[in-house]
C-alpha cells in the first residue's frame, strides 16, 4: 500500500502569518492510516503521492479540530490559544458570551475574521461608538487564523491599488502608533516571477500603474533577479517584478490591535456568540428592513447588520432573506523545514507554475492555486480553528513549481501542511454594500483569498457605505447590486463561474478576456441569428452580447468544461476557445482588422448593433415627474416624444450612471412600448453591463424620497436594434413608415412607427458619433425587423457590428462609458459632463450641492483626451507624464481606426495641488507610459473625430 502525509495532533501552535509553528510534526502512513516513518523532503511527499490511489476531486475530505496538547515554549499569546488547547474541542464546551449583549446598537458586525474586524474599527474611527461585533467562536476562528497574511501592492486595478495602500497603511503604521501593539507586520519585499514575455508585459504594465501611485517597483533582469534571490533558479525566467515595499502581516496580530483599537472608541466585541437569525420588519411602503440580530443569548435590536462572515456568509444571508453568491473551497499550503539562505528573501508568486512562496523566518510556506480545488460541499457551523485533510493528489502540482523555482525545496522537509475554507465568487471580486433585498443588510466577504490584504482598504469603504450611504471610491465591482437576481437565484452559474475564478486566480489578466464558465445565461431573440453570421460574443452579467464577428464561421460557447477537472473532458476543437486564446495579448490582436472594418464600414456606410441586453425600465406615477426631477441631474421633464441624455449622482456629486431619459404620452392601451400608467411616464435607457445597479440605486432614492411612482423592468421583453452611419437614413427610409428628415424626425427625439409591419419605438440618437437611429422593438417582432433592417441595407453597405467596434468609434467621438471613464467618485464637471446638469435651473436635484461647491472652489482635476501618434496599443492604466511628472494614469484606452491613432483617457491632476484649469491641461508637455516606455502624447480639449459634431446631425 502507499504511504501519505498526514499532520499530528502534537506540537500545535501559531507561527506569524496564521500557519502552524516550528515543531510542528508530520507522520508518515499507508493511505488512509495513521502511523509510518518521516516524510524527508518535497520531492518524496510528490512521489509518495503519486503511489496513492486517487481519490475523487470532488468529495470533501472531512473537517478536522485542531485539539490536542500543549505545543512548544515558542507559542505566541494570541486571542484563540487557550481554544487550540482545549482537550474537550473548541465546540464541545458549554460557554456563554464573553460580555453581556447590549439591547441594542448602532451596527452589528457578524464574523471576528479580518473584514469584521476592519470594519469595526474603521466604524469606530468613523464616530459609531454603538458598534458591535459578534462572533460564534473566537477572533479570527473562520479563515483568517490560518491565512498566509500576505500583501502585495499591486494589482491590475487601480481602485484596488488604492485599498491595498490603505490596508498596508493601517498594519504597518496606525494600529502601532494608536495601541502600542504590534501586528506582525514584516517588510520583506515581494518578487513577481515572469517566465514568458506575457507575463513579464503585465508586470511592466502594473510597475507603470504603480508610478501614478507611488508605489516603488523594478522590473529586474534574471541576472538581477538571482543577485537579489541566490536560491532562486532563474535559467527559465524573461524577468520579474520587485516590489520592495511589499509584506505580511499576522493575523492574529492584526485582529486584536483592530479591536483593541476599535474598543477604545466604545465598539464592542463579544465572542462566544453564535447568530441564530436576523429580524426583519417591513416598513408602511411595502420595504423590507433589518430590525435586530437573534444570538443564543438574546437579541440586539439595531437598524443595520454587516454580514462579514467568510464562508458562512452564505448561510448569515439566508437568515435574512438575502442571496450571497459564493462557493467555499479547499485551499492549502505546507510549510517547510528550515531553509539555510533563505532568511530576509522576499515572498514570491510564480503565477505561471501558480504558486507562491511565503517567508516564514528561516522557512518557506508554499501554496498555490490548482484547476481541481476541493469544494466544501456541506458548510458546518461547527467548524471553528480546524483544517481539512491535504489532499496531496491536488497539492502535489504546485510541488513541482516550487522545487523548479526553489531547487532546494527538493531536498527540504515539510514540517506541517495547512488546509482551511477559503470563499470564491463568480467574478473574482468581493461582495460589499447594501443587499438589494433588505435595507440595512451589508455584505464584506467573498474575498478570494485576499481578505488580509484588501481588509483595511474595505473596511474603510464599508463603514463610509453603512455612515454616509455611500463608501469614498468607487466600489462598483464590489457592490453586491451589480449581479442581477437570475443569476444570484441560478447555482450551476454560481459554482461553474466561482470555479474558474479560482482556477484563473493566477492568470494572467488580459485587456478582452471572457470567461467559459456560465455562459448562455441570457440571450436575447437575435443571438442565434447573429451566431450564424460569425458573431463572437461576450459575456456581461449573464447578458451575451456582439463582441466582434469572425469571417472564419461559427463560433459557438460550449458547456463548460471544468478545464479538464472532476473527470470532464476537456473541448479538443472549440472555436470560441480558439478566437478567445489569439485575445490573450497585451498587443494589437490577430483581428485587429477585422475590427477595423467594422468601425470604417460604420464612418464610411452603416453598421448595425445589437443592444439588446440593455436595460430598459419604464419610471411611471403620480410623482414620477419629481422622482426623475431629482434622480436626473438634467432637465428630462421636457415635452413627450423628447430623449435627454443625463447623469444619474450620488449626494457628492459622483456619476452613479450615465443613461438616455424618453418622456413618454399616455397611449390608449398598454403595451410592451408603452405601459399603462396614471401621472407622468418616463422610459429609460441603460448599458446592460450596469442595468442591475442602475435598477438598485434608483429603486433606493425612490424609497428613501418617498415618491409615489413604479420602476418597471423590460429588459427581458423588448430587444434594441442600432444602425448607425451616413447611410442609416436612406436604410431605415425602406422599413419604417415615418419621415425622417431632419426636420420631421430631429435628433434627441423619439416616435412610434412601425418597421415592417411591426410596432416599434424608435429614437434618433447616436453612440458612435454618426446619423443613426436605435429602434426599441418587442421580443417577438426583433428577428423580422432585424431581417428587414439587413435586406434594405445590402445595397448601402450595411454590416454587422459589435462592442468591440462600439468601443473604438465611441472613444474616438469622445463619448463617455460609466465605469471607465466615468464612475461614482467622478463628477460630470470633471468628465466634460457639465452639459447634463441643470445648474442654470433652481430644480434642486441629487447631487446638486457638491456640484456647485466643487465649481466654486474649481476642479482638483480633469478628464483629458490624448492621442498617441506611435502606432502601440494601449488598454488603461498606463502612467500619464505632463513636464516629467507623473499626473494620472489612463482610465481607457483603444485605437481609433478613422484617425489611426491611438486614443486614451484619464484625469489628471496638479502636483503643486492647485484646480486644474484648462490653462493647465494646454500648456503640458505629455507622454503616457506603456509597460515603463514614454510615448509622446497629445493632450486635446476637444473630441479628435467631428469636434463639431456635425455628423450626428446628418450634415457629411
């Protein structure tokens, strides 16, 4: 029989960083028993694996409480030792609260893991001085106790640049200097290994990312590399990426100077405290509210519960009413013997072998990221400071990575192995904000195995969001209303998409990625149409949307496949996967031209677009026209049959959505166009990325104004059919019955006509830049009025078009995309938006306030178009340099075809600190940074294509 590693119940106790400590012991056994000789190194744990029966990849493997004796003298004082200690088991013992609860509090935190702690803290720093914590066992007794504790600077995003700053911030500098206590925090340095020029490009990429934020980084040679890693094996390596700043913290270190810190400002914590179910009562408008949080010990009434729970947040949610999307998983790493030479070197992630590296003293943690985890299939409640069994048929990939970077690895011994539940949810961002079902219910958790390193950062946010409705930066990809309740409701999308977003933890993040998991969600009528004429799609919140169409055939998404995992087979020949891989490029892709065509096709003929996953929601009602008075931060209460385009903001004045407003008449009869309705109507207009924020934020101004009117929403029952270009009218002349010269159709107005026969809305309006019109039909009529659209185009030109084209034609006119150019901490003044708001007017709308104090005191800064006359593609997040210094880093980016440049967009700002005039922007000399080298680039006030918009107009 063969032999198997397993982890003694002697010797516990808690290294820094949250693993097991010195002394630790491991047994060496035939499979599934529990006696044997000494493991010797790595390498004889991953031959000893590969003699073991294989187990199924998709069984849970058994919980274990970590009970037993006392460990050795090297025991550090941490809030749960007493708990590891305990003969009887952590759960097994009658306990009551560790202090009486309160009746009642300001805010309930539910879990003392990091998130929980962080928020508590940075809810008391924020003047809640009712805020309490409670948790089922003791601090940090869910995943955070055995948590790697590492954190690195950067990331591909720079919103999460700026939340990493915080945290480091918070453990390396506040905590300390507020208690006195220190958090374990080691600056050591972190070393990103690149062993293909992809790599290495996404690296440059983030170093120059870094400079807009000061973060100091160095791309390093291999040469380099082995002078500042002597054990490291470079033979195979392009470069890596330095990050001297870089570091880990303790988290059991960090936790109890969080609550020490929080305490002092009246915030309580109570441990031993197991939630049993939360309160709801539902308000004289029909909304649903938290009301108090139930334990076994009594009850708290309190208007607002956070949900910090890790794993169990799934199951705290469902006390509530609440959807929590995310999957629990197995994640693992070992820690070694002691390793001569290794002291002081910087932690490593090698994510093309998927693994990291984590100084631990004299020893190294190894972990990693495997396409088969473990899921945890049935949740306990009993779980608390315990581990799963390793299962080395999954860990052993990841030994091979390290012994390759690491060679004396090959010859080290494991003195303990690590196993805990980690959360996964499926986009690979955490779930924070308010719960669209229940007002007062906020989530932080689902955090993807960066809970220690993002904490400090999201619970500052966290506690802005429950104190001020709102967090400071933008938080959108966090917010928990960005997933639409399909899929919230769906569990196959929720475990295929949690899946891949732990087996790509480590890929690398390409510009036009998609995912394969979860696809074919929604569809809308015209997809399998589109699919037959080469349409390559992209996946947006369950939505399949036009990317591109390929001239090479079909190109459909297949069920997915696990990438080969839990015995399925992996697509040998899919199309899709092909299309998909030639994207996976930090240059210009192998399509690039076909792209193109679309685009000149649109500026030279016309292209149509299939918008048909926006979302499309009717506002009607008695005071429907003082909800969109003070929803819309333009004038949209014009006359029927008029469409305003218009900013939707937050009470400080950021963009909470960018949208098109159609005032609608009353008709005779209800219909998908037109719904019945008493008082005034309105119809509106949303990218279908954004539709379920939108729906959210909307839906909470009108409960929380009080306005007496209905949201209804249509997505699902009218498509959107766009054709765009200077030969759009003579097209649309052919299928629709109405004039549409410009004086009887004028732009920024809407009608109903039919097309084809068929009743449908039609707007003239133009994202592109050009002539154009975008006809609203209902579902059943969109495959006959597409096919009309396409049989009277055939002679001017028409061509099909997607996104991908939308993107290029729409940075090239200048237009904004929420949530890249435009987001909720950006004002319209700032974005050039100061045209859709009704400033001139006394009409009082949301947001109003901040505008006008920030015009007063003048713009700390200012979205500037550039253009890069160097033929280099470019994505976002390139450094912007004015006179040699770093100003802002670009928010978007893509190549314009009909002036064959290269275009960007960012905010920059002052270095002395002054307003930024427009004095300011002219007068620079620029360059923006790709991947560490300065292109030179021209700052324009003005939109690059049609400055004079002349095109929109009809006039060519």
């Amino acid at each position: 029989m063969g032999t198997a590693v397993i982890l003694t119940r002697e010797h516990f106790s808690v290294a820094e960083g949250g693993s097991l400590a010195p002394g630790t012991l491991l047994e060496t056994a035939p499979c599934g028993a529990e006696s044997g000789v000494p493991m010797a190194s790595l390498s004889r744990a991953l031959r000893v694996a590969a003699t073991c029966p294989r187990r199924s990849r998709t069984r849970g493997l058994g919980l274990r409480a970590l009970t037993g004796q006392a460990g050795p003298a090297a025991e550090k004082s941490v809030p749960y030792r007493r708990t590891l200690k305990d003969p009887q088991g952590p759960s097994t013992v009658a306990r009551g609260p560790s202090q009486p609860l309160p009746s009642t509090a300001h805010v309930v935190v539910i879990g003392g893991g990091s998130l929980g702690c962080q928020t508590l803290y940075h809810l008391a720093k924020l003047g809640v001085s009712g805020a309490v914590l409670l948790e089922r066992e003791r601090l940090t007794s869910g995943t955070t106790w055995h948590t790697a504790g590492l954190l690195w600077q950067l990331r591909p995003s720079d919103v999460e640049v700026e939340l990493l700053a915080h945290t480091r911030r918070v453990v390396s500098h506040d905590l300390e200097e507020e208690t006195g206590l220190h958090t374990g925090w080691i600056q050591n340095g972190g070393l990103f290994i690149a062993s293909n020029r992809q790599r290495l490009d996404e690296y440059k990429r983030l170093m120059s990312l870094g400079k807009a934020y000061g973060v100091e980084s160095h791309v390093l040679s291999p040469a380099e590399t082995k002078a500042l890693y002597p054990l490291m094996n470079v033979d195979d390596l392009y470069g890596t990426l330095y990050v001297p700043h870089d570091g880990t913290m303790d988290p059991a270190g960090t936790c109890t100077a969080l609550t020490r810190a929080a305490a002092a400002r009246g915030a309580q914590v109570i441990e031993n405290c197991p939630v049993t179910g939360i309160r709801v009562r539902t308000d004289d408008f029909g909304v649903r509210r938290v009301a108090a949080v139930e334990t076994e010990h009594g009850s708290i009434q309190t208007p607002c519960v956070v949900n910090c729970a890790g794993v169990w947040a799934s199951a705290v949610g469902q006390m509530a009413g609440v959807k929590v999307p995310l999957v629990a998983m197995h994640h693992a790493y070992v820690v070694t013997e002691r390793i001569e030479g290794i002291q002081n070197m910087p932690n490593v992630r090698d994510h093309d072998a998927s693994v990291y590296l984590r100084l631990q003293g004299d020893a190294l943690s190894v972990g990693g990221y495997e396409t088969n985890p473990i899921f945890w299939e049935e949740v306990s409640d009993k779980f608390a400071f315990g581990l799963f069994d390793l299962d080395w048929d999954v860990f052993t990939q990841h030994i091979e990575g390290a012994i390759n970077r690491v060679p004396v690895l090959e010859k080290t011994g494991v003195k303990s192995t690590v196993c805990g539940p980690e959360s996964f949810t499926p986009d690979h961002k955490p779930l924070m904000g308010e719960a669209p079902e229940l007002r007062g219910f906020f989530l932080g958790c689902g955090f993807n195995s960066a809970g220690m390193m993002l904490g400090g950062g999201c619970g500052q946010e966290l506690a802005h969001w429950i104190v001020h409705g709102r967090p400071e930066k933008d938080m959108y990809s966090y917010d928990i209303r960005r997933f639409h309740h399909l899929l919230t409701d769906h569990r196959r999308w929720i475990r295929e998409r949690s899946h891949e977003s732990y087996a790509k933890n480590y890929s690398v993040v390409f510009p036009h990625d998609e995912p394969l998991a979860g696809r074919n969600m929604r569809t809308d009528p015209l997809h399998e149409e589109l699919l037959a004429q080469g349409c390559v799609f992209q996946e947006r919140q369950g939505w399949e949307r036009p990317g591109w169409f390929t001239p090479k055939g079909t190109a459909p998404v297949l069920r997915y496949d696990y990438y080969g995992a839990y015995g399925n087979r992996m697509h040998e020949d899919h199309a899709y996967g092909r299309l998909l891989g030639d994207e996976y490029t930090f240059d210009f892709p192998p399509h690039h031209d076909v792209i193109k065509k679309e685009c000149l096709a649109c500026r030279g003929a016309a292209a149509v677009f299939n918008m048909s996953y926006f979302g499309k929601f009717y506002l009607v009602g008695l005071d429907a026209r003082k909800a969109a008075d003070w929803l819309f931060s333009a004038d949209v209460s014009r006359p029927p049959g008029s469409t305003v385009y218009t900013c939707m903001l937050n009470h400080r004045g950021g963009t909470e959505s960018d949208l098109t407003v159609s005032r609608l008449a009353p008709g005779p009869q209800a219909s998908a166009l037109t719904p019945a309705f008493e008082g005034d109507g309105y119809y509106l207009a949303v990218g279908g990325a954004v539709a379920q924020h939108n729906w959210s934020h909307i839906s909470t101004v009108l409960q929380d104004q009080k306005f007496r009117c209905q949201l209804i929403d249509s997505s699902e029952d009218l498509g959107l059919i766009s054709i765009q270009g200077p030969a759009s009218r003579a097209i649309l002349q052919e299928v629709l019955d109405a004039d549409l010269s410009n004086e009887a159709f004028p732009f920024s107005t809407h009608r109903l006509v039919r097309a084809a026969g068929h009743l449908v809305r039609a707007m003239r309006l133009s994202f592109v830049g050009e002539l154009g019109w975008e006809l609203h039909v209902p579902k059943p009529a969109c495959v006959p009025v597409y096919r009309a659209v396409m049989a009277a185009g055939t002679k001017h030109g028409l061509v099909n078009a997607g996104y991908r084209a939308i993107d290029s034609l729409s940075i090239e006119k200048g237009y904004r995309h929420w949530h890249a150019d435009l987001r909720p901490d950006d004002s319209p003044l700032e974005a050039g938006l100061a045209f859709t708001c009704k400033l001139k007017s006394a009409v009082p709308f949301l947001g109003r306030e901040a505008l006008e104090k920030q015009r007063a005191e003048g713009l700390r800064r200012r979205l500037v178009c550039f253009t890069v006359d160097e033929k280099v593609p470019m994505f976002g997040l390139e450094a912007i340099w004015r006179n040699g210094q770093v100003v802002g880093h670009v928010r978007r980016a893509d190549f314009g075809f009909a002036v064959d440049k290269t275009l960007a967009y960012g905010y920059i700002r002052d270095p002395s600190g002054q307003s930024v005039s427009l004095d300011f922007v002219k007068s620079g000399d620029y360059a923006l940074e790709r991947m560490g080298v300065a292109h030179p680039a021209r700052a324009h006030l003005k939109s690059p294509f049609d400055p004079d918009n002349k095109r929109v107009k009809g006039i060519y």
